[in-house]
C-alpha cells in the first residue's frame, strides 16, 4: 500500500532482531531503523548498536544486496567514535537526535552546526588513529564487540561492607 502512494524510500524503524531484519528486507522495503525509541518505551531494550551485529549477520545469512538495503542506528550516538562503530558492525548512517536537540536549544542553529563539525572532527580523528584513510576502509576487525551488551559499569567490590555486615538471605533460607 505504501509504495501505491509514494515514490521515497520507505524505511521500517523500531525493530529490534535479526529475524525481523530479514523480514523487512524480504518485505520490500527499503531499509531499517535498528532503534529503541530512545528508551522511553522500554528502557530495557537493546539499542541500535547492540542489535547491529546480530542484524548483519542475519542479512547476510539471507543474502541480502548492500546495494538496496540499508541499515540504519538511531540513539546513543555522542561521539564521532561512536558513529565509526556504526559504520565498522555494518550500519549505513546513524540517527542523530539528543546532540542535535541540546545544541538546538542551548546556542540555535550555530550549536547545531557546530555540533556536527565536532561529530566530523571527532570522526576524522578516529579515522586516522585506525588506520582507516576512507570510510569504505571501516571494517568489523576495528571494533570489539564482545562487551557491547554490558549496561553496567563494574564497581570495585567493598570489602568493608562484604565483610563487616552479614548479608541479607531470603526466608526461605534462614
């Protein structure tokens, strides 16, 4: 029905799988849009850059055309490092929303552009300290992965309250 009414891309956002990457794509549509809403809707969803690898893969594994199928992350995107990941787990292009946002309301459209000078610098820079002279030479093997689900940041264990204190048990086990 979409493609009866309009000649643009259509491009499905939200999806949050691999299994529905490769639905979209053997729907016809024109790409996605690996996104959790900001969160908002539930804070417990994996962003874009998570579901990134997993979503390749699947794609890849359904013989995709790069050609004709684009990928997309929006949210979570603060730094030109960020954008490099993107580009290196297989992403077309990312959505920019909060940096634009803030630099928006805090300094007009000279913030906005001043913003995206730093995403490119920032992006220049990391560029060059990979390797990397063009964005076709980003490749997977300049990332890690292993840790990009982790939402939390180890604390170094308190061992004055691990030892002083007696832990807490549940009724059952008293």
């Amino acid at each position: 029905w979409f493609r009866s009414i309009t000649k643009m891309k259509i491009l499905l956002k939200g999806v949050q799988c691999g299994e529905d990457v490769v639905l979209a794509y053997k729907a016809g549509v024109d790409g996605v849009v690996l996104s959790n809403h900001g969160g908002r809707q539930l804070d417990t969803s994996r962003s874009g850059i998570e579901i990134l690898p997993e979503a390749m893969d699947a794609l890849r594994a359904a013989g995709y055309d790069k050609e004709k199928f684009s990928v997309f992350i929006d949210g979570g995107i603060r730094r030109g490092a960020d954008i490099f990941k993107a580009i290196a787990l297989g992403a077309t292009g990312v959505g920019l929303g909060r940096p634009v946002l803030y630099s928006l309301a805090s300094y007009g459209q000279k913030g906005v552009v001043r913003m995206a000078d730093l995403l490119q610098d920032e992006l220049t820079m990391v560029m060059r300290l990979s390797g990397t002279p063009a964005v076709k030479d980003i490749t997977p093997s300049h990332v890690i992965t292993r840790n990009l689900a982790d939402h939390f940041v180890p604390l170094p264990c308190d061992n004055l309250q691990s030892s002083t204190y007696q832990p807490l048990l549940p009724a059952s086990r008293i």
